[in-house]
C-alpha cells in the first residue's frame, strides 16, 4: 500500500480589505508568510508545502517571496481560492489537504502535527481541525480535508464555499469530521493578523518570547493581559 501523503496548502493575497499586504508586513526581521511557511515546513507529517495565491499582478511579490521560502506556488483566480486549492493538488497530489491562511504567523508544528496525525489516525475522516469545536486562540487555525471530498466540493460553481473551501464539508452532517481541543480553552485570544491591534499584539509576543509554542503564547497573554487586550474588540469577519 503507497503511503498516504497531506501536503499544506497555505492560501495568501495582497489585497485584504482591512489589512492589505498583511501577509508580506515585517515580523521580526521575516515577513509574516515567511513564518508561516517556516512552520508548515517544520511539521514532520507534511509532504509538499504550496502557497496557493492569485494570478492577479498584486499578488506578484507574495509568489516571489513564496518561492524564495522553499515553497512550491501555484496561481489561480483572486475570488475563487478553493479553485487555487485545487490547482495546488493537480500540481502536487496528495491524499489529503492541511489548510493554513498566510495571516497566522505564530503557527506551532507541534500542534500542526496532531492536527495531521488525527487524521492520519482515521482516513476515513472527511475532515479534521483545530476548529471544529474552537479552543485555541484565533491563529491557530488549521484544517485537514481529504482530496477526494475537496472535489466534491467543486461542484459547487459559486457562492460562499468557494472562498472559505471547508465550509461546506464541516457544515455538512454527511461528512465525518473531528477536532483536536485544549484545555482549558483560550479562544478569548487572537494571534491571527486582520488588523493593527493584531499586529501589535504579535509583534509583543514575538518581541518578548519570539518564537513559541502555542501553550508558551497562551501563558505569555495571560500573564501580560494588557497586552492581549490590545486587539480583545477585534471582530473576526470569516469563519
């Protein structure tokens, strides 16, 4: 039997509307996807790592910095991501999917692999995530989803499912789907960048701690709760 294989995608754009460029800002001396792409790498279940951005001419420089990260990249339309997920496993296949957005720089490889290994544990699953039942601080998201079901996703022509990709599998009670969870919980936090209360707030933790694993970022905030009031208002506008 082949081995089965999860590579990530990590979805990233230049032209967010509250933050733009976020994904290519400066953290500590390394742009945020740089971070990103670093963690991904770092994750001993992931095969292939592909940063699936536009092939609008703004997004130019995140494919130049993508590939100057070690990543593979593939380029698809602005509005249609799931299109550009698609395109990354007809480029690189795979059994499965480890979805990551380029705005959570803070990612820990740690916890990247339990998401992967619950999966691995369990291919019949249709889904696995940090997600499902939310625990962690927002910027620790990340999503398992199998290629076949991501197909099936497809054939859907528009609407919301085609920029959020997962959507209509862990909303679907066809799908089987599972979650990793912590406790205690600490999704009252955001390390995810939307905003510049965002980017203060990361820009703390990396200055203090630099890089950390999510249970180090979590004591980090609770013991300095100025800080993680920094962007405590900030309203999260996608799932």
């Amino acid at each position: 039997m082949a081995p089965v294989r999860v590579n990530a995608v990590i979805q990233a754009r230049m032209s967010s509307t509250r933050l733009p460029g976020k994904v290519l800002r400066d953290l500590g001396g390394l742009p945020v996807l740089g971070w990103v792409v670093r963690a991904v790498r770092e994750a001993a279940s992931v095969g292939e790592v592909v940063v699936a951005t536009s092939d609008d001419a703004s997004d130019d420089p995140v494919a130049e910095a993508a590939a100057g990260f070690g990543a593979h990249v593939v380029r698809g339309p602005l509005d249609d991501v799931l299109a550009r997920f698609l395109l990354a496993v007809d480029a690189h296949p795979c059994d499965a999917v480890l979805r990551i957005t380029a705005d959570c720089p803070l990612h820990d490889p740690v916890l990247l692999d339990q998401v992967v290994g619950l999966w691995l544990a369990d291919p019949a699953l249709h889904y696995a995530s940090t997600t499902l039942v939310r625990t962690l601080p927002r910027g620790y998201d990340a999503e398992v989803v199998r290629t076949d079901v991501l197909r099936e996703q497809a054939r859907v022509p528009r609407g919301p499912h085609r920029e959020h990709v997962t959507s209509g599998v862990y909303t679907d009670p066809a799908h089987r789907c599972a979650g990793v969870v912590a406790a205690p919980p600490a999704d009252d936090l955001r390390v995810t960048l939307d905003t510049e209360q965002d980017a203060a707030v990361i820009a703390g933790v990396v200055a203090a701690i630099g890089r950390a694993g999510w249970r180090e970022v979590v004591a980090h905030l609770r013991a300095h709760p100025e800080l993680a009031a920094l962007n405590a208002e900030v309203e999260q506008v996608r799932p």
